[in-house]
C-alpha cells in the first residue's frame, strides 16, 4: 500500500455548498478511516483547502475512492493536489511502504 497526501483547494465561493454537504462529507471520511484507508484528514485553518492522507493500492484506486466524497459529487472542490508521500517518523510512519 501506498500513502498518499491530498490537498483540496476551496473556493471562496463554495462555502454554502460545503456546508450542506459537509456531514455527507464527514460520514464518508469516518467510514475510510474505520477501514484504515483513511489516516487523516482536516480542513486548513483558513478555510482555503484541506489535508487527506490515504493508503491505496495505487493512484488509480485513490482516484476511485476520492470520486465518491460528497465534496466532488457537490462541486465544492476546486482542485486537488495528490502526491505519494513517505511519513518517516511519527504516529503515520508505520504506514510508509
């Protein structure tokens, strides 16, 4: 498995449609992280973006799963950053490939 960073970008604009769609949003992420797919995740102070970590197979696989948060089926994100990342230290470290 691979670990995976993943920024959102959010639009200004798109706050109402994130607060509706937000305990969508937050069921979906509470159920990957129950099955371990998900590691992390929060929203930028700013309310610019958010951070995801996730393990998957691959981006492939990733992509699937990022296709089925309530943000993407409400258009609330703006864009998305993905990069393999290799925690090397703490609590996530375990995860590394």
């Amino acid at each position: 498995m691979t670990v995976f960073a993943v920024e959102y970008v959010y639009d200004v604009e798109s706050s109402e449609t994130r607060n509706a769609s937000r305990p969508a949003h937050r069921e979906w992420t509470a159920a990957l992280a129950q099955e371990g797919t998900l590691l992390a995740s929060g929203p930028y102070g700013d309310g610019s973006g958010a951070l995801l970590i996730f393990k998957a197979a691959d981006e492939a696989a990733l992509n699937e799963v990022l296709k089925q948060d309530p943000f993407n089926a409400a258009s609330a994100i703006s864009g998305t950053r993905t990069t393999v990342w290799a925690p090397l230290t703490g609590l996530l470290a375990s995860h590394a490939a």
